[in-house]
C-alpha cells in the first residue's frame, strides 16, 4: 500500500499534483520509492538535490571523501562552510534542509565489491554519479545481479552522456562497453578538467529518467545512449542493442558475481588522482628541490598541456604532453637522470610507466605533481 501524504506535503508537491501524469497517486509512489546514488560530486549533487525535492522518500548516498575548495565549481551540493566535511554528510545535511519529510542514508565508505550488494540490494534503483571505469562496471554487474536499473552518466569538458541500463528490458552497461579501455587512455575530469554545469545538465538528465521510472510515464532511455555537447547545445541519440554475448546479461553469462574490478580495469577504483607510484619510483618535492639547489643534473619533463603552464610551472621543466611522449623517446637520454611531474601525480605515473617500458631507468615520478611542490616547495605558485 502506498504511504499517505500529508497536508504539508500536499501544498509541497503542489506543482506535481496538478499533472495528470503524476497527480496524488504518482507523488505517493514516489515517497514509497528508494533510489541508491553513488558519489556526491558533480553528478551526484544535483541528482541528489532533485529527487530530494521531488519528494522520493529513501535516498542512498555512498561516498568516502571530504569536500575540496576545488569541488565547489560543480558539486553544487556543497558549499564553502562544508569544507572539509564529509561528502556523504554535507549532502544529506542539504537534502534535508530542501526536504525534510524524506530519509537519508549515508555510507561513508568506498563502492566495492565487498559491501555493493549489501548497501544496493534494499534500493529500487541505482544511479551511477561517478568518474570512473572500476565502478561504472561495479555499479552495472551490481543492477543485473540484483535486477534493478542502474542510471548511467558521464562528463568531460563540454561533453556527457547518459542512459538507462536494465537488463531486464534492453542492453546493460557491459553490451556497450564489454571491455575497459587501456588504463590512461580515457582522461577524468581531474586531469582534463569539466566545464562546471555540464555535471548540472547530466545530472538532472538522470534524476528525471529515475523519477519517469518510479512514476512509470514516459519513454526512459533504455536502449539508448544520449550524447550531449554544451558548445553546439546538441542532444544526438545512439540506438543500442542487447549483446546476445554479453558476459553478465546474456542467456551464458560468465559473470555470476562481483569480480575485483580494478584489477579488471587496471585502474584504482576512485575518482581522485594517484599522486604515487610507489616501489621506489617516487620523490618527493622537498627532495627534489634540495636536489636542483646543490645542483644536481636531473632533467624536468612536464607531462601537462600547454595551457596548464598559465596556472604553474617549474622553472627550467621542459614541456612533452603525455600524449606526445611516446613519440618523443628519441629526444630524451636514458643515461641521463629525469623527474615527470604532471598536476598532482597521476599523468606522470602513466608517463613512468611508459619510460620504463621503453628502457629508461634513471626517471622518478614526483609524488602529488606540481601541486605538492606548490604547497611543500614554493607557494607562490597556485594549487589546482
């Protein structure tokens, strides 16, 4: 039976009510509704934001990190007095203050194999707000195992995406994308960066295919992939197909549980930069500036683009994109001792790994990038 509203909630969802395709039945089913939303972050705020508003009852949050002064150019959930609060409380903290009628449960906690199906099996559906291959396919085996709809979107720069995988209707993730990409190939939003109200217009896009799901009106983007451009303004749509060899929603699938996806898609599952590499390969900025001070010969290979030298630089770093460097070995010597550095660690560790893999031994990564020599070595230059 579904739940009551009451006088107060009837004058809120007012606007609702007056629509034939919600009306009183409608806003009912939508407080008897449960939906799961993984990450806090760009996606994840305004999606939370919306079905708060709208009036869903049960929301999950999953989230473990703290909020940055960098998140608050998108992650509209948060503002400048959360800081250093947790993820998971400053959106609940938010939700409620918009909504107070409805529940919020949060799980400071990473999204892993180990605790997916407890926290996801009590929801109605699971929407995907995050920036990374491990629980993209976490989230998508989580839904078929489990046999709910998992909302899917994605941002870089000025352009998102965003779909409905169910497998009991139509494709799931993995029919699109059976395998990850080569590990560095897809940047995140962390290294590439996102225009701040793209993650507002995907986002949105996802709460109101959740709440057409709950309400069952509408035709929901199962079987297909949105694909949106902020700088033309244009909504393209791409047909899928169920694979009839999928690994996890075909009629033999050879997933039957939940895997270790970062092993799976050979990258940490976690939306923040690596910084370290590890096993020796590291140095850290104090290190190498007392190095450079008493003059030793190491040569400064930035791994950023260009236009990141507007932000900060190292002086006398030489400039090879990432993307170049492979084509560029030639111009670099073995015998010659070298540090990358990228933004904070991570392009630079995919730089190493690429150097090491050509031969080159004498390389160091320097651990946090150009943002912990701002911090540790010289302040006047800026974080980002």
């Amino acid at each position: 039976m579904l739940p009551q509203l009451s006088h107060a909630e009837i004058l809120r969802y007012s606007r609702h009510l007056l629509i034939p395709e919600v009306g009183l039945e409608g806003q009912r089913k939508l407080k008897a509704a449960s939906v799961l939303v993984i990450g806090t972050g760009g996606l994840g705020s305004p999606v939370s934001l919306y079905l708060a508003a709208a009036g869903v009852g049960r929301i999950g949050l999953v989230d473990y990190d703290v909020v940055d002064y960098s998140n608050l150019q998108r992650q509209v959930i948060h503002g400048t007095a959360s800081l250093g609060k947790l993820k998971v409380e400053s959106a609940r903290d938010r939700m409620l203050d918009i909504n107070p009628d409805i529940h919020v449960e949060v799980y400071n906690e990473p999204f892993t194999s180990a605790n997916a199906m407890r926290i996801a099996q009590d929801y109605d559906i699971i929407i995907d707000g995050t920036d990374n291959f491990p629980t993209r396919y976490l989230s998508n085996d989580v839904a078929v195992l489990l046999g709910k709809p998992n909302i899917y979107g994605s941002i870089y720069r000025f352009d998102g995406q965003a779909s409905v995988f169910d497998a009991r209707r139509g494709p799931c993730y993995r029919c699109l994308f059976p395998e990850p990409p080569p590990p560095g190939l897809v940047p995140t939003c962390a290294e590439g960066g996102v225009l701040g109200v793209l993650p507002g217009t995907i986002g949105t896009i996802q709460a109101t295919e959740a709440l057409k799901l709950i309400l069952g009106i509408g035709e929901p983007l199962i079987g297909r992939l949105l694909l949106f451009n902020a700088l033309d303004m244009s909504f393209e749509y791409v047909r899928l197909r169920k694979n009839p060899n999928c690994k996890i929603c075909g009629p033999n699938p050879e997933v039957t549980e939940l895997i270790d996806y970062e092993a799976f898609c050979g990258v940490p599952g976690h939306d923040h930069d690596v910084g370290s590499v590890g096993g020796g390969w590291d140095i850290e900025a104090k290190e190498l500036a007392a190095r450079l001070k008493n003059g030793g010969n190491l040569r400064l290979i930035d791994v950023r683009e260009p236009h990141e030298l507007q932000i900060s630089r190292i002086e006398g770093a030489e400039l090879i994109p990432l993307g170049q460097l492979a084509a560029r070995l030639s111009e670099l010597d073995s015998a010659q001792e070298m540090v990358v550095f990228c933004k904070s660690g991570s392009r630079s560790a995919r730089a190493l790994e690429l150097l090491v893999g050509a031969g080159f031994r004498k390389v160091k990564n320097l651990k946090g990038g150009i943002n912990a020599w701002a911090r540790e070595v010289d302040p006047t230059q800026p974080v980002y």
